[in-house]
C-alpha cells in the first residue's frame, strides 16, 4: 500500500466526529482520482418514513433537485444498496427505467461513479457510499482494486454515524405479512434470486420484488436481508408459520 494511504487511512480510524471523517474521506477519495464522494445512512421512523443522515459535496442544484423531486424513490442505486452489499456501477444500463435520472446526473458531471452499501442487521441502518466523477468511465477493475479501502472508509463512517441516530423503539405489534410475502422471503432465505422465486412461485419477478419491497415497509426495515432476519424473530419463517 502506498504510504499516503496508509496514513490518511490511519487518521480516518482515529478520527471519532463524522463531520472530520467525511472531510479525510473526501480527501482520499480525490486522491485515488474522484471529484464527488457521497454518504449516507437511513433508518426507518415510527410512520414508516425513513430519516437519512447525508454528506455530500455534489452540487448544489443536483442535492436541491434530488431532494425537491424524490428522486430516491426511483434511484436505482438506492434500489440495489438496499438489496445488496455488492458494489454497483453507475451506467445507462443501470438506470434504463429512469433514463431521466441518468440524463440529470451526466448534466451535473456525476455519469461516471459507483456505489456499495453497509447494511446493519441488527438495527436496520443501511449506509452508502459513493464516488463519481466529471471524466473516464470507471472500470471494474479500477473499482476491485479500491473495493478494500472503500470498504473500510463505509464501515467507520457507518459506525460514527449509527452512534448518533436514535435507537429503534419496540414494535407494539408483530406486523402482519401476507401468506405470499412469507413464501418469497422464505425463498430469499434459501439463497433464491427474484427469477429464481418467480419460477419457482410462478409468478413474474416484478411481483416478486413488490412482495420483498411489502414485507420490507411492513417489517420496518431497509432491505431484504434484514427482512429476512426480522421475520425469522418474528417467528414467520418457522415451518409451522409457511403455508
């Protein structure tokens, strides 16, 4: 590893306030060549809703945009943090159902970037990272070769972050699912991708996700992971409880 690497690296794990942390981040970020470095961490609220902690230095009229026209609800980046830990490129490809979306991030200089999540099983939190920039589309090789350092970087800003949110309260009530959404977190559990549940529940892999997406708001959480887990404590996922 480079030394300068190592060093910023090491002050980033000693720094305990995000707001120092996000600026280190920032700096290693334009470093290994990215102008925009993005984070951001929700966690569901009593109404459902989810109260996301961001920091940013994209532009100003993109975060303003962003925020004005929820955009979240449609981003899919988003869409696949909160399914996966796998890092994402950003591409046309990627954002083919909302090619709008694409066409706003390339007139603010933000076409070229990526994007990997850090999902908190315990307490629902999902957190992403990102890193974009104006100029040369990033390679998947470029991306594994700062996997483990944006990985390191995701995990300390999600735990200084996760020590301020307010801690999840009780759930009065074990939310009710439906028969059909226990069947497909039950197939998540197993491993099975939404294809695979489709054919294996006939259904269409659109309605697969809609059910996920159900039992996600149902269950109060982030992701389908955590989906999995919350029904497994909830006793939804016992072979008494499947239909």
């Amino acid at each position: 590893m480079e030394r300068w690497k190592e060093l910023q690296l090491i002050q980033l794990s000693s720094t305990t306030e995000i707001e120092s942390a996000y600026r280190i981040s920032l700096s290693f970020a334009k470093n290994i060549g990215f102008k925009f470095f993005a984070f951001s961490t929700s966690c569901p609220t009593k109404n459902e809703n989810f109260h996301t902690v961001r920091f940013n230095n994209y532009p100003k009229d993109w975060n303003a945009e962003y925020e004005q026209k929820k955009f979240c609800a449609i981003d899919p980046v988003v869409a696949h943090c909160n399914q996966s830990m796998l890092p994402v490129l950003w591409s046309a490809e990627l954002f083919s159902n909302a090619p709008w979306l694409w066409d706003a991030l390339e007139h603010q200089g933000l076409q070229h970037g990526w994007s990997q999540a850090v999902h908190d099983e315990e307490s629902g939190l999902c957190s992403i990272l990102s890193l974009a920039r104006t100029h040369c589309p990033v390679s998947a090789w470029e991306l594994y070769e700062n996997l483990g350092f944006s990985v390191f970087i995701g995990r300390h800003l999600h735990k200084l972050i996760a020590q301020t949110m307010p801690m999840a309260s009780a759930q009065p009530s074990t939310p009710h699912l439906t028969p059909r959404e226990i069947d497909v977190l039950k197939l998540a559990a197993d491993g099975k991708t939404a294809y695979e549940s489709a054919r294996i529940l006939n259904l269409s892999a659109r309605t697969i996700n809609f059910h996920v997406q159900e039992a996600i708001r149902k269950l109060g959480v982030n992701n389908k992971i955590s989906a999995v887990i919350a029904a497994v404590k909830a006793g939804y996922l016992n072979s008494n409880a499947l239909r």
